[in-house]
DNA sequence: TGACTAACGTTAGTGCCACAAACGAAACTA
DNA sequence: TAGTTTCGTTTGTGGCACTAACGTTAGTCA
C-alpha cells in the first residue's frame, strides 16, 4: 500500500459522520467535477452562473447581478471581462444612471449557455451517481433548506460555485 | 436595500437547486461555523481531527495519522507542531523506524478532546438548525454515500475540515 | 555487500476561492 | 450646496487542497 501501516482508511466513526466535514469532503468533489467539466469547454462556474441570471432576469447591472447570482462584486468585474470578450454578453453604460453599466445576454451567450448546462447537468449526475432520483431532491430539499437559513443576515451569501 | 434595484435577492430556480451549488454554500456556511466555534478556544478543525484519530487509535506515525484524518501529510506537520506546542500531543521519533515519528496524545490533549466536541457538537447543532433529527441523520447518510463513492480512487480524499 | 527503490517528515510554493478595503465617478438627499 | 450612498473597479488577504522536491532512513534483491 502507499501509506500507513495498518489496512484500510480507518477514519474514525466521530470524522467520518460529521456533518460539517461530510460537506467540506462532498464540496470539494463537487467544485472538482464542475470545475472540470466547464473547463473544458474554457468556461467557469461564475460564467454559467451569471449567464443563467442574465436569461432568467434579462439585462441587468453588475451589481444586480451579484445579487442574483451571489458573485461578489469585486469578482464579478473579471467574470465580465471574461464574457465579454468571448462576445458571450455586452457590457454598455446605463444611459439612465452613468454610474451603472448594463449588461445584455447576446444570442452567441443564450447558445453558449445551452451548452454549459448540458455539461453541468452531467457534472450534477456524475457527482449525484450514487443516489437514486428520490434520493436526489430529497438531498437538494436539505441543503436549500440549510442554506436558506443561514442565507439571512450572515456575511456570506457566498459566490460559491456550481 | 443594499444592492440591486428591484425586490427581494431574486436568485434564478436553476441556481438556487443546482445541488453543487448547495453544496458549495452549505459547506461555506458549516466551515465558518466551526472555524469560529473552535476558533474561540484557540483551536482549528484539524486540531480536532488529529485528536480524535488518536484516541480512537491510540499512537500513530504522521503517515498514518494523515490516513485516519486525511490531513495531507505537508499540512499535517504545522497541526503536529501546533498540537505539541499545546502539550496535547507528543512527538516523538520512533526507536523501531527512525523514519518516522510517534505522535503521542497526552492527558492534558484528551481533555481538550472533550472540549472541543461540545464545541464542535454545537456548531453541528446550529449549522443544522432547520432540521428535524430524522432529516439530519439522512443528510448524513446521503452525504455519506457521495463521499464514500467519490473517495475511491480520486486524487483527493481532501483535508477538509469539520 | 552494494545499488535501487520506496516511505518518512519537512519545506516551499501554487491555484482557487470567499471576501474586505479603498477609490473616483456619479447619483441621491437634506 | 454639502454630505451621503451606490456603482464599478483595483488591490490585497487568509484559508484550503494540493504538488514538488529534498534529505533521511528502510526494505529489496542482484
């Protein structure tokens, strides 16, 4: 074997059932597996991320969309250069209020965006693969409920990834 | 408000139930809460897991620690000096294979132990306040299951905290 | 016995991520 | 008009998972 000295992994009971270590570990595999997929498309998850809300809202400001999006504003600003100069999105100056700009989904962007979800779905099933669909919601109605819990008030809306 | 122009934060249905996003979210939210909770006893998540493998197991080289807790093996030498510093753990070489070294959990480091699990047992208790005892145990278990099947084999079997 | 290989602890460094601080410009407000 | 707030932006920070490399020590086996 590579490691210690004895047989297996060994993790004791008291680590391995953690709740707050089962999501670091469950995390971390996930942003992997998202990671990796998008990144062979040279996309990222802040791209999808900001995509999705320019589809669902349309054309927004950058900190509009930090809020749908839960992108920090000071990451944001890279995320649209990024976008923009792949022509995925437009970024223009509000006319109405020149402190803001405006960014637009473009139709090469709503394309773009059709391909990102179909590699993030088959992320979610690679990452999801040991559950059945049941268990699938049931997990996903657990942590939104965790989530939106502590979505109040925290610090921390956190632009985590997909 | 702080942000944005129209209502409520108005997240995307396809963000808000993308279940590596959830993920991601709820584990940000867990790490600060037991970073802040073992924080305040001047204590980090690693700490935790180091004691808690050896008194599961009793002494153990830094290899096999860094098994039982998945502490990588170069993070793991600052949480050994930080531990022995403390005098809640004692390294010493090993006669039998002067390679390694035995870390060693002293009385002082149990009783520590014990502290930091009603700290970190607390942290759990808030994380997953939203739930029902039932719902936390198949949290658990479905969060079991994804780590479980991703640990094989994968280059991270992660570091990640409590 | 000696050469090779592998494991050990350790140091240094990388890339990603969530986030804070501060700034000029522009817009509201009193 | 003066003061405050929002906007986009730049810069920096701390934590985490991980890699690479190195000297030391142990096994392996020609």
């Amino acid at each position: 074997m590579t490691t210690g000295e004895n047989g297996g992994a060994a993790v004791p009971a008291r680590l391995r059932e953690l709740p707050s270590r089962l999501l670091g570990q469950a995390s971390t595999h996930a942003q992997r597996l998202v990671t990796e997929a998008l990144g062979r498309a040279d996309a990222h998850k802040w791209h999808y991320a900001a995509l999705v809300a320019l589809e669902e809202s349309g054309p927004a400001s950058q900190a509009a969309l930090s809020d749908r999006t839960g992108i920090h504003r000071s990451d944001l600003v890279a995320v649209i250069n990024e976008l923009a100069a792949r022509e995925l999105v437009e970024r223009a100056p509000d006319p109405g209020d020149r402190r803001r700009n405006v960014i637009t989904l473009t139709p090469l962007g709503r394309r773009r965006l059709r391909r990102l979800e179909q590699l993030l779905d088959a992320a979610q099933g690679e990452l999801l693969t040991p559950l059945s669909a049941a268990e699938r919601e049931q997990l996903t109605r657990l942590l939104g409920r965790i989530v939106e819990h502590h979505a109040h008030g925290g610090p921390a809306m956190g632009s985590d990834g997909q």
